[in-house]
C-alpha cells in the first residue's frame, strides 16, 4: 500500500472543504479507498460541508458512484451536505441517467458549489 493519498484539501468557512480528487480513474479500489479517506478527513477535521472536485478524474466506474452516495450519507449522519464539482461529460451523463443528481447536488464550479453548501 503506498502512502499516497486520492485527494487534498482545501478548506473554507468555518466548516466546509473542497477536496479535490488527484486520481485519473476511480475504480473499485480507488473508490473503496476514497471513502476511507474521506471518511477520516471528515472525522478528524469536523468539517461537513464538502465539495468534491473531479476535474482530474477522467474515468468514474459504478463503484465511484457509490462511493459518492457513501459519502453524501455520511455527511448527512454528521448534519452536513455535499456537492460534487467539474465532472467530465460522460460521468455526468452516468449521473443523470442513474438520477444521482436528484440525491447529490452538481455545480459547475467551487464558487458555486460554495454558495450552494453555505446557503444550507
């Protein structure tokens, strides 16, 4: 296992955080290990507003897509939201024909996305 990690962190306000995705490709490893990941950044940090930002990812399996419902239920669990930010065309078409975008919000950018999570 190495000691890379699948996103950095960004934080804003007093309780939200953009964490931006340093993978090309989320397949079921990359997902399992990004809810790991995630999960202790939110635990160890406090932070549950969060925006997730797939500009580098170019490949998004189904596992990825059920990490971000993971994810979206985790912050729910700790009282927060997420959005998820600069998907590529066709991991936004997976996600609206699946209708993830019903469950989780999508923004074009992180100032929207910011807006978004702080607006509540």
């Amino acid at each position: 296992m190495s000691d890379t990690t699948l996103m950095q962190a960004t934080e804003f306000d007093t309780s939200g955080s953009v964490l931006r995705i340093t993978t090309h490709k989320l397949h079921e490893h990359e997902s399992s290990l990004l809810i790991q990941e995630c999960k202790a950044y939110f635990e160890n940090s406090g932070r549950n507003l969060v925006c997730i930002d797939f500009e580098q990812v170019e490949f998004i399996s189904s596992a990825a897509l059920g990490a971000m419902v993971t994810l979206n239920t985790e912050l729910a669990r700790l009282g927060g939201r997420l959005v998820v930010i600069n998907l590529n065309e066709n991991a936004m078409q997976v996600i609206k024909l699946t209708r993830l975008d019903k469950l989780i919000p999508v923004e074009k950018n992180v100032k929207n996305a910011q807006k978004r999570l702080l607006k509540g």
